[in-house]
C-alpha cells in the first residue's frame, strides 16, 4: 500500500540537502560591484531596493524617536534614543511593560517599519509604523485589539520577519529555522535589495573580470552570473517576481538568481481573498499576479519597459510611460501596438493635465494597503463599470466621481465609446458566480479554462473555483491541460482530477511526477498520494518517492507557518497516522492559538482515540485561547450530552 512506500516519516518533513548558493560562486556584497558598474550602482544608492532592510543610523531612520508616543485603546508606545541606539517602551492591553531596542529598519516611504528581536535570532516586524509623509506614528491594525499571544499579534507567528518578509528584503537569505526549538539561525550575504539579489553571487564574474577567461561552472553563464546575461524579457519578469508576487516558496530564503519562477513558488491564483472577481486587486498581491492578466504581459513588455530595476523608480514622468509606446510614434519593439494619440481628449475624455486625464488614473486603479500605501493594479485593464453590479468590483471611474453610480459611469463610456468591442463576456462575470453558485458556473469555468484567448493565470483560477462542483466529466475535460505547455496550466488542471474515478486520476497524474518543473510535481505529490492503489512497479515506486521526498522537504521549509500543519496533519489522516495528525495540528495550535480549524480537528480526534472527557479537555483548553467562540462552544455541549 501506499503507507509503505511513503512511511509515517514523511509527515515529520524534516529537512534534507537542497541546492543553495554556497553550491555557486560566493556572494562578495554591492560595494565589490561599485568598481566596475559605477553609473548603476549610484542609481541604486538610496533606493528603495538599497533601503528594504537596513542597520538602524542616523540616515536611515527617518522616524521621531526623541521623546515621542503613540497611544489607542490598548496599547501604549514611548520611543526614544540614546548612545545605544533606538527604543521602544511597550504597554501592552494586559498592562505589561517592556523595553525593545530597534534591531533594524524596512523601508523608507510612504511608511518606515521597525524590527525587534524578541529573542536571540527571531525579528519580529512591530505594528506602530512611521507615516514619512504626513510625519506621523500610526497602528497598522486601528480596528483590530490583539492581546499577547494572539497569533495576529505584533510578536506572533504572522509578524515573524525571518518567515514572512526578510527573503525579500535580503540578499543571500536562509531562513534556518530549527522546529526542534522553535528558533532561527537566519543569515544573509547583505540585507537591503543588492545588486545580487538580482544577478546572483558575485565572485566567479570578478574572476571572470579579472581574467577575460570565461567562467566553466555549472548552473553560471560565461561571465559568472547565475542569472544569465542573456536572459530575455521573461526571465527578467520572472526574476522581479520572486518577490514582486504572492506566492508559497518552496525554498528555505532565496532562491538563486535566475532560477524560474515556477520552480521556486507556488503564484497565488485570483481567488477571492486576494482579488476581486474580475482580476482587480483586493488584498496586497505585489503585482506578478496582476501583470500576467494584461495584454502588455501577452504582448512582451517587461518590468524594465517602464521601471529602472537600479533606481527602482519610473523610466519617466506621468503620462509619459505609457507614451513611450503608446502614441502616434509607436514603438518598433512591439509591431502589433495599434498607432495613436491617446494622451488627447479624444481619447480620456478629462481636462488635458487633470488627475482624470492621467493614463495611470483610470487603467491601473490603486488599493491602500498598511494605511498609507497605495499600490497600483498591473493588469492595465480596460475600465469596464458595467461589470461592477455583476462583480462588486470596484471601478476606476467612481474612485474619483464618488457621488456618481457605476451605471452611470457605464454610460458615459458607452456614449463615448459606442462602437466598442471592449464590452464582451467577462471572466470575472462567472468568477462571481462561482462564488454563490458553484455547480451553476461549472459550464462557464470549463470554457474559460480550455480559451487560450485567456490569460493563464486566469485559466488556472477557474479550474481552481471548480473545487467541489468538479464531477467526472470536469476532469476528463482538463485532463488534456496537464500537458500544455504553461507550468501554471499543468499544476491547475491537477486540481479537478480529484472528482475522476481513482485509478483514472492516478493514471492522468503519474506522468507529472516526471514534469521539469518544480511546481508541477509538487502540486501532483499530494494527490497521489490519496491515491488507492495497492502496490507499484518499482520503477514508478522509486519515481514517487523521489517527488515525495521533494514535496517533504518543501514542507520542512515551512514548518514555522502554522497553516503547514494543518497540510501535515490532513496528510497524516490520510495515511491514517493518527498519533503523528495530532502532532501536527497540536503544533499548529501551538504556533497560532486561534486557529480554529486545528481545534476542532484536535477535539475530533481526540474523541475518536481517547473518548469525551479528553475531548472536553482540549475544547477547553481551545476556549481558554478563544473565549465564547461559537463552534467551539457547541462542541462543548455537544460532548457534555
């Protein structure tokens, strides 16, 4: 059976070797570089990407810290400074004091956050930010009242620094989390966004540079670079979006530059947490998966068509980005661009110079996230306010005419527009849909995942959203999608096989475990490994616990994410481990004390394995966390009957 070939020491998930950058050239720091790439590398002096983690100085703190507070309903702060460096004296809701010392800082603007070590190795990212801008001390969370221990809480699990955000703020990072302890042994060749995040350990290109000789490494161009110098637009797209994207890693830090996407994380889908029904953003998603839905995307234009990747700024001024391309001039890198004026009022509508007649006002509307920093939606998209009764989306036009109506803003577009094909059938119509119906929106997610008009990452969402309304002719309708040729399409299509017969699921899957891409087996591992079958040949046997042992060790990476467990603990029921799903969920529990879901599967089990009163005990013990919960107090009543 399966729970041979795959023993119960895979759901332990402890770490194996994996390739890391001390397999590569070194890692030699920015300052190496300075030398010979002069001109970039005083562009990248005090960018944002210089600036994304740095040493607390008197030039890097942009805060008050003389003397200044911050005070609500629950917490007390009073900042200062002194020879030793920047502090913090939190009063916590439940009346405790305690002294923090600034160990780093993040950002610059519009918001500067402030890092503690809480204990030896572990930062956590404090909610009490700097607003550099309106020169203000602000609470990330106002509505929110957290109390210590909480998992939300500014020293929980979902604060953690090492875990959550220093891969991205960091050069050469390694999370080196010990789950035996609970503790970090992170380390980084540089923090802040150097010239290595994006090109890769330097040494082998000085030596390259030194002696013209090309360099004769393994997984290195000829000049010593992990990421090639060859690359085109897309590798460089990828490259920006190891961090530029929602995403599951499945490393432990940074992968080396240049590694694909795909084999590095697992992209976030446009469910309905992160986005919008018609692809707009909601939550904080850092754009990759907002720009593979545009046109701009399909058509090759790259991060570096309109960003300095050294100055991390514009290449231009306002409206001047887009006419770079999209003018009467045109723009011989991209043949199919229709040639127009389109910063004319003929074509926006607006007074010339007015915040209407702004390119970036109407086809990349922003979302506010951390209080004060307005991002702005990649998918470039075509205004389309008669789809906001169908979505609830919001709509470009009345983000500025608040005291209008999206049916009206729809009609002035028509009226302006009457001969438009831009006002067809819409995915997000039926993402909508899905949502409320999902049996009713099958048909509609079918077509929309076989249009190869759609963009992939919108073919993959709907494959996702068919979930549960998946029947057997949803499965064999996406099968043929397991071998196109999109890594996102392949991993999607996994998903609806699950409503297959067993063995026909099996067999659509077994040949993803040999897929090049890191993603694609990954997604297949755990659902194989429902799969029923009594025994295999051993050559497929020896092909499934390699892809096990792969899927292992990515989970081992993530063991100090308290959602991992809660995968832990359902793959071990599957494979009817019992003793090692309540380790897991109790460790779940343990990192996040609200998780609601690893309660209740801990209560369950327990009654199963050691009957009502333990059961009760550990209801108990969940409602001491999360006092007067409703499902946890009816499974109380429930086990007192």
């Amino acid at each position: 059976m399966l729970k041979t070939i795959f023993p119960a020491a895979l759901i332990l998930c402890l770490s194996a070797p994996v390739l890391r950058a001390q397999d590569l050239p070194d890692y030699v720091g920015s300052g190496q570089c300075a030398a010979c790439h002069e001109a970039e590398s005083q562009s990248w002096q005090g960018s944002h990407h210089q600036l994304a983690w740095t040493e607390p100085t008197a030039d890097t703190v942009v805060a008050d810290f003389d003397g200044t507070r911050f005070q609500n309903d629950d917490l007390t702060v009073a900042f200062s400074k002194d020879a030793a460096g920047y502090h913090a004296q939190i009063t916590e809701s439940d009346g405790t004091t305690t002294m923090r010392r600034v160990h780093s800082v993040a950002g610059i603007e519009p918001l500067q956050q402030y890092l503690f070590e809480t204990e030896p190795g572990r930062l956590q990212s404090f909610d009490v930010v700097w607003d550099s801008e309106e020169k203000r001390w602000y609470h990330l969370y106002p509505d929110q009242s957290l109390p210590v221990g909480d998992g939300l809480h500014w020293a929980g699990p979902y604060k953690n620094w090492n875990a959550r955000c220093a891969e991205c703020h960091a050069t050469g990072y390694e999370k080196n989390y010990d789950p035996a302890t609970r503790s970090y042994a992170s380390t980084q060749a540089e923090i802040g966004v150097g010239c290595e995040a994006c090109h890769g350990p330097g040494s082998a290109h000085i030596d390259w540079a030194e002696t013209g000789k090309p360099v004769e490494i393994p997984g290195v161009d000829a000049f010593g670079l992990t990421m090639r110098s060859t690359a085109d637009s897309e590798g460089w797209i990828q490259q920006c979006a190891g961090c530029h994207s929602r995403r599951e890693a499945f490393g432990d830090g940074n992968p080396v530059p240049g590694t694909p996407y795909h084999d590095a994380y697992r992209l976030m889908m446009l469910t309905p947490d992160l986005y919008f029904p018609d692809g707009q953003i909601r939550e904080e998603v850092y754009v990759y998966g907002s720009f593979l839905q545009s046109k701009m995307y399909a058509n090759g234009v790259s991060c570096m068509n309109c960003h300095n990747p050294h100055t991390a700024q514009l290449v231009a001024e306002g409206n001047a980005v887009c006419t770079q391309c999209h003018s009467e001039a045109g723009n011989t890198e991209f043949p199919s661009l229709p040639i127009a004026d389109y910063d004319t009022p003929e074509h926006h509508f607006h007074e010339p110079g007015s915040e209407g007649a702004q390119c970036k006002n109407c086809h990349m509307p922003t979302q506010t996230y951390m209080g004060v920093d307005a991002r702005a939606d990649h998918s470039f998209r075509i205004p389309r306010p008669d789809l906001t009764p169908i979505t609830g989306a919001p709509d470009a036009c009345t983000n500025c005419h608040q005291d209008q109506t999206p049916e009206w803003a729809a009609q002035q577009i028509e009226a302006w527009y009457p001969d438009s094909d831009k006002r067809g059938p819409h995915f997000g119509t039926v993402f909508a849909q899905s949502a409320v119906d999902p049996a009713g929106a099958l048909p509609d997610l079918l077509k929309i995942a076989g249009d190869e008009g759609q963009s992939d990452i919108a073919r993959a969402t709907a494959m996702y959203l068919m979930g549960a309304a998946a029947d057997q002719q949803t499965a064999r309708a996406t099968a043929p999608l397991l071998r196109d040729d999109s890594p996102l399409l392949r991993a999607a299509a996994i998903r609806p096989q699950r409503a297959a017969p067993p063995q026909e699921q099996f067999q659509n899957l077994l040949d993803l475990l040999s897929d090049p891409i890191r993603l694609v087996r990954l997604s297949a591992a755990p659902d194989l490994l429902r799969a029923p079958v009594a025994s295999l040949p051993p050559r497929i046997a020896e092909r499934f616990g390699r892809v096990a042992g792969e899927w292992q060790r990515s989970l081992g990476n993530r063991l100090d994410f308290p959602e991992t467990h809660l995968v832990l603990g359902g793959t071990a029921l599957t494979m009817r481990n019992t003793p090692a799903a309540i380790g897991a969920f109790r460790e779940a529990v343990t990192q996040d004390p609200q998780l609601l879901d690893a309660w209740v599967m801990l209560v369950r089990l327990e009654a199963s394995v050691n009957g009502a009163e333990a059961a009760n005990a550990v209801v108990e013990e969940a409602l001491q966390a999360n006092p007067g919960q409703p499902d946890l107090m009816a499974m109380q009543r429930e086990l007192q009957q």
